[in-house]
C-alpha cells in the first residue's frame, strides 16, 4: 500500500538515507555538523538519534581525510556516506575525490567497486557570497568516473538518493538550499510534495518533462526547475507554450530527451545557476549543434546562466547574476522573436 | 613584554568597541528575517533584512584579537576567519566601510561584492576567508613578501581550533617553520567548531602542543584575558620581527553567541553559556584597570560611550550609503 | 635591432622568466623541483643559477601553502610565479587557487590586485596515466577570476608569458608537456621555432589563424594546434582546405574571431584533448549556437575531445581517447559529408 | 618482536625478489627508448618501448616493504605511492598480473588502464597512487571499515618523506588516533624528494617526532634494515590489532636508483649512490643469516634463482600478453 505524505526536499532525503541504512548495515554517514546538528541543510536530520553516533559520524573540518576515509571503507566493504558541507569547499578535498574516489575503478580495469554517495548542499540566493553559493556541477561532470545527481524537488529526492546509495559507483549528491525547505530560507513551494513511504528508486539518466510545450523548450536542473515552472506559467498568459525539461542527472545525461524535445519545439533556452562559460549550457548547446542534420533549429540557441563572475554578496547584485524567474521570460521572448538565418542554404 | 597603561586603555576601548559591535549586529541582523514578513511556515528567513546571509559573531572573544593586534602597524598583516569582525576592528580596519559592506553598499571595503565573511583592506593589510584553515597560507606570503623586502613586517594568521585539523594548517606551519618567515599562528580555541566540541575533532587537548612537530614555539594562553594575550602574542612578535621565524599561540576564549545567528544551538549544554559571561574579559579588564587606578568612573563612562559611538556612526552610515547598480556585478573580476 | 634563434618552448618560457625577472625585482618562482632541476619540464631551466635560490625557490610538497603563499606575497607587492608540476595535482590546492586567488579581487571591489603566474604542465600522448596526463583547462576557464593561457609553440609562449608576468591578475599558463620540445619526450617540431631575443608581448584573447582555410574551421589550442596543422596537409591532399584557429587564452576567449572563421567556412570541428563533456568544447559550439542568426552552419558542428573516460595506461588505450591526426582527418571528412536539415525554415 | 627464521628467510626471498625486478625493470624499460629509433635528437624517448610513461624503482628500499608486509595477511590493507613495487611484491600482488600492467596489457591488474603507479589489488587488498599523500586517507578507510565490521583487520600507509609535508597526512593523522584507526603509517624516509633533499622540505629532522602532534606512538628506525623494520612494525601492528590505535614509523632507507627512469640527477652528489650501495640491506641480511647458520650457500643460491625465476616469469608472461582492443578504452569508467 503506497502512503503518501507532503515531505520537504530536506526531510526526503534524511528518509532515503534512513531507509537504507536500516536495509542495510554497512550504509553510514560522515561530515560536519551531520550529528546532533542533524545536517546544517538537514539532509540527515533525526539519524543520529536512530542510528548513533557509529553510524552517523561527526568528523573533524578534514575534508581530505574523510572523504578518503570513504573511498578506503568502501574497497573495504562498506557504503559510506560522505557530506561536504557546501560544494564550494570541494578545493580543499579534490584529489581525493577526483584522483582517487572517480577513478580507482578504471584505473583497477572495473575491479574495484567504489559505493560511496557524497552529498553536498549547492546555491544561491540567500547572500551566502563567493565562498558558500556556487553550484559547480558541470565542474563535476566534466570529469569522469562521478554520476553526477541534482534533484528538483522531494520526490525525486527520496528515488535518486536511494538510487544513489545503492549504486556501486560514486555518486555526488547535489542539492539545492532553495529548495530543501528549510524553516530558516526562503524556497520554492514546488519543491516539497508528496512522497511515497516505502522506499523507492528513480534511475539515473532519464530526464522528465515537468511541464509540456509546443513553442520552445527550457532545458533546467535544481532550483531553476522550479523557477523555469513558474517563468513557464508567466509565458503562457504571453502566448507562449515552454515545455520545462528536468535533467535531474547530469552523469548519465539524458541526451536523447533534450534532442527530442528541441526536435518538437525547434527552439531551446537553457537556465542553470552554475557558471556560463565551459559549463552545462554549452555541453547541452553543443548536444544540439551537433545534431542539427536531424533537428531543426527555428531560433538560435539562448544560455541563461551566472555571467562569469564570482558570486556577490550585495542583494542587487546576486539577483542580477543569478537567473531569475523574470531572465527566464525575457530570454524565451528573445527567442520566439529571433530567427536563425537563411544562409545556411548557401 | 609588559601592557603599558595606554596599551591596556587602548585593548579595553577596542574589546568595547568590538562588543558593541556584534550585539549591535546580532539585533540589525534580525531586522526583515522573522515572522510575518517572511514567507510563510518559516521561522527565521536568512536571506531578508538589510544584513542577509550568514553572520558569525565574536562576542566574548574580543581578547584574542585586541591582545595581538595592539603589537602591530598598518605594514603588518593580519589575515582572519570567517568570523572576522573582532579581528578587523582590532586592526584598524574603518568602520564605516566594513559595515557598509555587510549592508551590501556600494561604500563598503569591497563595494558591496565580499559581505560579512570576505572584508578586505588592503591600505591595513587586512584579509579574511569564509574557508576554513585559509588563513594561514596568505599570511605565509605576507611573510614571505617582507623577508624579500627587507622589511620587519610580520603576518599573523588566525584560526580556530576546529581548523587546526585541516591541512593547510599542516602546511603553512610547517613552510614557515623551515623558511623561518615572520608569521604569528594564532589558534583560537572557543571550544566549538559549530556544533563538534574540540575532542572529539582533535587528537589531543592543546594544538599549541603541534608547534614541536615545526620546530617552532608553542605558547599556551590558558585564559580568556588580553593582557595574557597581549604578552604571549608580543614575545612571539617580536621574534618575528627579529628574523627569528615563526610561533604557534593558542588562546581559549569563549564564545558567546550561536555558531552562526539564527544557530539554534541543540548541541550546546543549556547553562553554558551564561556561565561564560561571569568570566567576561572586558568587565574583567575595566575592574582590573579601575583597581589598578588606571581608569575612574568618568574615563570608563567616556571610553564606552565613545565606543559605542562609533559604532552607531558605522551602522548609520551603512544604512545611509546606496546599494551598487546591478550591473556593477560584472565589474572588477580582474583589477 | 630583432634577432631571432630557434627555441623550444620550455627555453621560450625560461627566457621569457629570466627576462622579467631581470627587470623587475619583485619577480620570483617557487614550486617543487624548479632550482636545480630546472623544472621537471624545464620551465625554469637555468635560472637557478642566474638569480640564486632566494628567488628561484623549491618548496616542500605543499602546494596548498605555496600557492597561498604566492596570494600572500602578490596581496604585498610581490609578483610570484609558481608552479604546479602536473595540473592533475590540482585537487590538493585547489581552494587556494580558485576560492581565494581567483575570487580576492572581485570581493574586494577590485581594490586588491593579485598579480601571480601559475604555471603548469598538461597533456598526455606518453602513458603517464590518469593522474598525470589531462589538460583540465575548462576546469580553470569555467570559474571566474583566472585568465587562462595554453600557448601552442615557442613563439607565443614567450610572449604570452611576459603579458601574463605582467598582467595584475591571477594568469593560470598551462604548457602542454608534448611541445615543449625536452630532451626526453616526443614532442611536434611545429612548436619549436624562431623566437626574438627580446622580450614582447602577446596580447591575452587573441586567437589566431596558424592556417587559412575555406572549407571548415578547426578551433583548436596548445599541442592540438600542431595535430590540426599535420591533419590540415593531410585534408589538403584530400581536397579540403581546413582554417585553423589557434585559441592561445580561453579566458579571455576570442569569441569574434570564432564567429568570423565559421562565418566564412560554414563548418565547424572542435579538437580538443581535454574531456569531452562539460568543457570546452561546448563552450565553441554554444557560442556559433548562440549566433545562427547571423552564422549561418552548413553542417552540424562535431567535436573531438577525450569520450569522458580517464586518460587510460596503455598506447592503444590512450592513443584511443586521446584525438590524433587521423582523428582530426576523419571528423573533417565527416563533417564534409554531412549538411545541416532544412527542416529549420519549417 | 623476534624474527622468526621462517620469516628473515622469507625476507631475504622477497627482497631478492624486489631487487631483481627492479633492476630487470630499470632494463626493460630502457627498451626502444634510446637513439637511434626515436624522434632526432632527443637523448631519450619517454613514451617509447614496451614499459612507457614514468617509471619510480625502489631497488635499495626493500627493507622497509619487507619488513612491515610480514606481519601482514591478505585481509589486511596496504596503499602505497607511486613508486609501488617494493610493497606490492611484499604485499603478495601476483607478480605476472602486476607486470603485465606495466606493459599495458590486457591480463593486467587492471587491464592496461592503470599503470605502474596504478596497481589494485582489491584480493589482497594493495592500491597505491601516484599523488604524493595520497595514501594516507584510504587508509584510515580500510581501517575504519576493519572496525566497523569487527575484524582485527589493519591498515598500512607508506609515504615518503617528501609526503610528510602533504596536508593530508596531517589530516589522516589526527583522524586516525581521533577514531583510534588500526592503522599504521610507515614514512619511507629515502632522503630525496624527487631533487629536494629532506632537510629543504622538512622543518624538523624526523617525521616520526610528529606523532606527539596527534598523540600516537612515533617510532624511529634509523638504518636500512629489515629485522629492524620487523619489530618496529611488529609493535605496531599488535598494537592496531588490540584496537589501540595508530602509530607513526619512519624508516631511513636508500634510493639506488633516479627519482624516476632517466632522471638526470644532476642534485645528486656524485658518489652518494655509491656509498649508499656499500650498506645494502640484502647482502647485509645474506650476512646474517649465514653467520646465524639459517641459511647455507645452497640455499641462498635456491633462494636467489627462485626469487629470480619469478620475475624472469612475470616478465615473460607480460611480454606474452595481448594489448587490449582500443574501444576497451570506453569500458570500466563505472563498476
Ligand atoms: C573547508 C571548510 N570546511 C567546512 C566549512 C564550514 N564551517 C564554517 S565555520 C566551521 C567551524 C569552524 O570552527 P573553528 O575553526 O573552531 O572556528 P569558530 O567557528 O569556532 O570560530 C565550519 C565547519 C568551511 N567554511 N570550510
Ligand atoms: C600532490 C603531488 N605533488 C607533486 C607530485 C610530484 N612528485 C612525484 S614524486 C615526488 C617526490 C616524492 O618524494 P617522497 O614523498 O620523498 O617519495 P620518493 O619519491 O622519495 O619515494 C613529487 C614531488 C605528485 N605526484 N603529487
Ligand atoms: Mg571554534
Ligand atoms: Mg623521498
């Protein structure tokens, strides 16, 4: 019997790793503030209690040496865990992550099983600065050997984490602060929901449709989902019919959906809150561009994203750099009003 | 080295002013965060109000900052944490502009792109990161940079206990140590590192006690006191500015406030806190100056106010000044 | 008077050093074995010996305290360059370079000029394996605050590295270690050349086009530069008359003067040795994307770089994933045969 | 802890082992790298030959792989550094697999795509890296893991000297004697990292006095020896087994060889190796035993030509091998 309740993104996910860890023992956690605290974005609040603290493991501000301490337990057998407090802080702990966590398996010929999730809260809005409101995740995929997962909203959450955990692959767990539903930030209503009890899993790569449209599709992730949705409903008292699509997963990245949906509509904007430049709106651009002997393009592509520019503090400033729901509608009219040129016929 | 009078008047206007500081920002930073005007079901809402995102205060650790930076000029260096107001105001860094940042203005220290963690002046060589254990690499460079000027300059990188796990730390004692660069390591142990005490993140009690692992002095402040650190912090300066390298001081000190405000503090035994308070460092230093004859009623009555005239002059003029264009986002990612 | 001999580029880039180092004081190198060693690439050979070894300065293996160091002394007058040996050992000192070198500047209102050279190796083609042989420069050029150089022969890399010594900003100068014309590994002769005696500059975001061509542009950079040429006589020989654009910085990008060969061409290859996904490579195609209304493509763009997978041991392995000449050759071709869908007047 | 006859003889066996593939690697490896079959004018080609890319020999640091890999089981954890093979050998990695990884072959440990600094062996439980540092973090993993399961399992971290400056041994190290880890790291101190000598690097003159930092035991072995290596690491790993947490050994040993193949050395003074080889471990060893009566002539002559047949073996097996198919490239990325 399915029971659903209204779940934030927050409480989704601390479910998820509950659920699982009760399935399975060798399952636990490690970070900062992840005990008592419960996860300064209470992605595992309530665990402590329930699990204890051989499960639900504080560590010192050693980023390095535990998320090494992951990759090292999980050769040895375990599915650790592993919480980086903000992405930003990624610099200090990399080489573990990169030239250890995501290549171990290849480097050992696919002998070596590596089960680790790392979560990690990402994004702005909230006048958090350069240090603590990045999102990074194209700086992720960009390197082999991670699956790379930013949900949406609660329910996709709950399926990807539990996914995610039962994976034999690392996985980096990216969520948005904006929408995990904090009773101490701002967050986009849409973003909890109803979530199934049981436990359940969402298959990494297939991207969703979480709005339909004809006249151009918005291709998003994270936060911005929710802002493209709500930017979607504005353009469609404009006359204009955006079909929303959610990556959720950017490795493995659904490239199949956005062909197809861009093969419906013939127009694209992209909105993400990661940096413009050698990021994911150019790799989903170029998915396109490389493909316009089978799709038609009606308009040039459009990037919404951070315009290359460290993220300010000042309130005005952040909103500028940051795509809002108000860039997300001029963008998509520039779009419906420029066309792609004739001379390519030449 | 012993606090002159002047030294002593100058740590006790300076813990004022620090104190005033940071209760006056722990109450303008709840200005817009709470219920109702915030969105509904939230009980605190950290991205509203005219001081949003995070805001780490310093309140019962103004000991530390004054105690050491009474040793130094503008030339020294002085890079600090993520809460770094008490060490900035120590410094000399203006107030009016530091404030302004944190409001977002465009007369702020970093014209409103930095905000509370990331507070720069380059005229007083003052500098703070919002990463933990970042301190202690520029204050390398800093020290590096006078040795090759030929100048006695010295850097002072401070951090806290729960850093001192990190490997920068690591690191930075250890380039300086065999480099012998003019570089004051302060440990400021509040005994938290948001809510993880410091056993159960440090393998041992002191971190002072890492300073052999360098080969470099390792100096215990065993007390919440200026005068303590006044005089650990110039016997390490003063090395310093010998040529004779680097010291690692550790200082207990206590903090008063959440990790961060709006901290609902689960982790924190209930009576801690007001149990710190009756040590306070700067009633302890107005009681030791009075009976000492060094300052009377009036003096303290006059040192205070003017304090928290400053103060309220930094906060009006953060208020007063505008906000930066939106455009000007896209200025300065390159000087 | 301008003379000229032939130089490897490592002797370029030594020369280049040794020269600004000579007129200005405040010039210094630190990194691990760059003073007897000269550098294990040989970037700083013989300057230990010139300018002795408090300004030609080997550090411990800490690059997480020497490059905040450089922060540190650029913060105080200074003008450090230093050197990461691999740019696959970023991940240990990475917070220092992008979170506080990169980002000081911008935080601090652009008050604070940080003038430091980070010079690094990069490439494969030898078999040095996963963590020591990517190029990672979309990593650097994603996020903002670096200028980013990746010079493709002795000539540019001379000037290229005085204008980065001089610029008061954070320059990331990556050399790709098959051009740099050492006594021990193979290396593309086209990289060496004649290089004058005299120091000059190059301008940063600048690209330039090493070949003229009609028939498709092949955008291009560092060692894949010298690849694209030899594919280039290879294609001429086949009929098609390849332009190639030789990119010297990503940050700042020529962006016109990709627009303005493909403008002339109509077909677009993209050669790249860093990985695929997430990177530079969609960065070019995104900004012809962005532009078909006044581009017109007569092919769908293609892309070379590294298929995501961590650059592997063995030669046939690597000699996979890393493009080559015949590659290049073949994607040409292809794109030669292919044309974009008219579908796009629907 | 004594050395048992069996076992001095099984460390006489692999250091045998370990020298002679080394020196037959330091020869295979020369293999089409040298004019006239490579680009004019280079003096030697680093890409060439049937063993391309960069090659770290550890001939003259047998002890210290020996010595500690003894004590070891194949549940036991062992991550090493990119110069491998010493502990691998020790470490009981199938020598035909291993080999055939250097030669990129597709019957190697990991099909050609890791390399010589690349060896996993998750049946024995041996990895290793080619980032300096980078062992110890896994390590404490291992260790934890050995805990949370129940198993008197341990761990074992080599590093070189030129680590101990790395961050993230300062971080592994306060983790583990925080957690109380069954780890145990072994600081390999060869006097060299890569042109920088120790004292250029290092701020104070043993690693092992950094123990005290983290509040652990810190052993020093101060000569080249693997009896002495046996008991320091026999201490330890009893200790780890009890559940009594890690210790920290540092081991002075000699590097014969370059940093890497083909390094130049020009830092090196010109007679050092000499002297080095002068005090080597395995004739020392050879010595004793005979001198102890453990082992004649026959035997020692048995001993040597099986520990040489071995790698002779592991190397014609390699040279057997097949490439793997170019498009295997694209496999193995995830489990
Ligand atoms: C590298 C890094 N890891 C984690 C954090 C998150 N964080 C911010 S403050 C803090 C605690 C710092 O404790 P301590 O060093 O004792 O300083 P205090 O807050 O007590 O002043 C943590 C974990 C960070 N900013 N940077
Ligand atoms: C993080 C990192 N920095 C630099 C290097 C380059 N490097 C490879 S070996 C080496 C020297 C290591 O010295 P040591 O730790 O003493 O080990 P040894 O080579 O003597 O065995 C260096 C600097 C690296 N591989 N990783
Ligand atoms: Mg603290
Ligand atoms: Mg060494």
């Amino acid at each position: 019997m399915n029971s659903t309740r209204k779940l934030t993104m927050a409480q989704a996910i601390s479910e998820a790793i509950g659920q699982e860890m009760e399935r399975d023992p060798t399952v636990f956690v490690m970070g900062e503030d992840i005990g008592k605290y419960g996860g300064i974005f209470g992605a595992t609040g309530g665990l402590l209690d329930r699990f204890g603290p051989d499960r639900i493991m504080d560590t010192p501000i050693s980023e390095t040496a535990f998320i090494g301490t992951a990759t090292g337990a999980a050769a040895a057998g375990m599915r650790p865990i592993a919480e980086l407090m903000f992405v930003d802080f990624f610099g200090v702990c990399m080489d573990q992550i990169y030239n250890h966590l995501a290549k171990n398996t290849y480097m050992a010929g696919g002998n070596l099983k590596l089960p680790v999730v790392l979560t990690t809260a990402i994004g702005g809005g909230y006048n958090d600065a350069a240090q603590h409101s990045q999102c990074l995740y194209a700086t992720f995929a960009h390197m082999p050997g991670l699956k790379v997962v930013v949900p949406s909203n609660a329910y996709d959450a709950k399926g990807l984490m539990i996914q995610a955990i039962r994976d034999d692959n690392p996985v980096m767990f990216m969520y948005h602060k904006g929408i995990m539903g904090l009773p101490w930030m701002a967050y986009y209503e849409g973003s909890s929901g109803e979530v199934p009890e049981e436990a359940y899993t969402i298959p990494f790569g297939e991207a969703k449709v979480v709005r339909p449209g004809s006249d151009l599709t918005i291709v998003t992730l994270s936060q911005m989902v929710q802002k493209s949705l709500l930017a979607a409903d504005e353009l469609a008292k404009q006359g204009v019919n955006a079909e929303v699509l959610d990556l959720r997963t950017l490795v493995p990245l659904d490239r199949a959906a956005v062909l197809k949906s861009v093969a419906k509509t013939g127009r694209l904007l992209i909105a993400d809150e990661d940096y413009l430049g050698f990021g994911l709106t150019g790799e989903i651009a170029a998915i396109v561009a490389e493909n316009l002997d089978t799709v038609a393009l009606k308009s040039p592509i459009k990037r919404l994203a951070v315009p290359n520019v460290p993220i300010p503090y000042s309130r005005p400033l952040e909103q500028f750099v940051i795509p809002q729901i108000s860039h997300i509608v001029d963008a998509a009219q520039q779009i419906m009003k420029t066309r792609v040129t004739e001379g390519a016929y030449a | 080295m012993k606090a002159s009078k002047e030294t002593l008047l100058w740590m006790y206007e300076k813990m004022q002013e620090i104190r005033h500081y940071e209760e006056t920002m722990a109450q303008v930073y709840l200005e817009g965060k709470l219920p109702p005007n915030i969105q509904k079901g939230l009980a605190f809402d950290i991205g509203s109000g005219p001081v949003p995102g995070e805001m780490h205060l310093a309140a019962g650790q103004e000991p530390v900052a004054v105690g050491v930076c009474a040793h130094l000029t503008d030339h020294d260096t002085v890079v600090g944490t993520h809460r770094p107001h008490h060490f900035a105001i120590a410094k000399g860094v203006p107030l009016d502009a530091m404030t302004a940042e944190m409001f977002g203005k465009v007369t702020g220290l970093g014209k409103g792109k930095g905000g509370h963690m990331h507070l720069f002046d380059p005229q007083r060589n003052f500098s703070c990161s919002g990463i933990i254990g970042a301190s202690l690499p520029p204050a390398c460079g800093a020290g590096l940079a006078a040795k090759k000027l030929g100048k006695d300059w010295v850097a002072v990188a401070f951090f806290g206990e729960g850093a001192a796990n990190q490997g920068s730390v690591h690191e930075s004692l250890n380039l300086a140590a065999l480099w012998q660069l003019p570089v004051i390591f302060i440990c400021e142990d509040n005994k938290w590192a948001i809510s993880v005490p410091k056993d159960k993140a440090t393998s041992i009690e002191w971190v002072a006690d890492r300073a052999s692992a360098y080969g470099m002095p390792g100096i215990k402040v065993e007390h919440n006191d200026p005068v303590a650190v006044y005089e650990a912090a110039g016997t390490a300066v003063e090395r310093a500015r010998r040529g004779d390298g680097p010291s690692l001081i550790e200082v207990k000190t206590d903090r008063y406030l959440g990790h961060f405000q709006g901290d609902p503090e689960v982790y924190r035994p209930k009576d801690e806190v007001a149990n710190l308070r009756k040590n306070d460092p700067i009633l302890r230093l107005a009681a030791q100056l009075r009976d000492a004859g060094q300052m009377n009623e009036a003096e303290d009555a006059a040192i205070t106010a003017r304090a928290r005239q400053r103060v309220e002059d930094a906060f009006a003029y953060a208020r007063a000044s505008a906000y930066p264009e939106p455009r000007d986002a896209l200025q300065h990612v390159f000087a």
